[in-house]
C-alpha cells in the first residue's frame, strides 16, 4: 500500500519540526509550510495531500482563508483537513466546521489525539 501524504501547515518551526517527525514515524509522508500561502504552492507543486493539518494563527494567509481557497478548488475539497490550534472558543470551532473541517484540536494537544484524529479522518480516503 502506497503511504498517505499529510501537509502540516503552522508558523511554529519546533513544532512544525515536531509534527514531521511524529507523523514521519507512524510511517506518513510529510510535507510542511509556515503559512497558507506557501502550503498552496506546495499543493500546486505536488500530488496529493491525503490530509491538512494547520494551525489558524499565522502570518500572511492564515488557517481559515487557507481552508477556504482548498475547498474552493475542485481537486482539493475533499481533503480532510484539521486544525490544530491554540483557538478554545465555541465560535472557532464553530466556524473552522462550517468552513468544512474535520477535525478541530486545541493546543496543547497529545500525540495519541492526534494520530487518532488523523486515523479517523483518512478512513476511506
């Protein structure tokens, strides 16, 4: 079986670091950005992902117009996407689900919660 692409998106470069690593080890391939903008250049560049992970805090494009310009693109919209934020209140959650996301994890975040939202979200993909 061919292993799934994951694009990890957030301005934090130790935890962006971090994150490759996890998900390097669970045996995903991982691709990485600082900023919405870059992460569509490298959506352009690439196949794939099989999945987002981003945070909504950065600079430049932040997570919620990055969600928007993937689900506004035909090929992308069907990319589970989840934001892995310091965000807790009910309207962030509320608005990163009805921009169309997945998952939604706050920071400070376990690995275990993670991988297990990342499982749930790319079964049957």
């Amino acid at each position: 079986m061919e292993k799934q692409h994951i694009l990890v998106v957030d301005d934090h470069e130790p935890l962006l670091a971090g994150l490759q690593d996890l998900l390097e080890t669970e045996g995903y391939v991982v691709l990485t950005a600082t900023d919405g903008a870059r992460a569509l250049q490298v959506m352009e560049e690439t196949v794939g992902p099989d999945l987002i992970v981003s945070d909504i805090m950065m600079p430049g494009m932040d997570g919620y117009t990055f969600l928007r310009r993937v689900r506004a693109c035909l090929e992308w919209m069907s990319i589970p996407f989840i934001f892995l934020t310091t965000r807790v209140e009910e309207e962030d959650v509320l608005k990163a689900k009805n921009l169309g996301a997945e998952g939604y994890i706050t920071k400070p975040f376990t690995p275990q919660e993670l991988l297990a939202t990342i499982r749930a979200c790319l079964k049957g993909v």
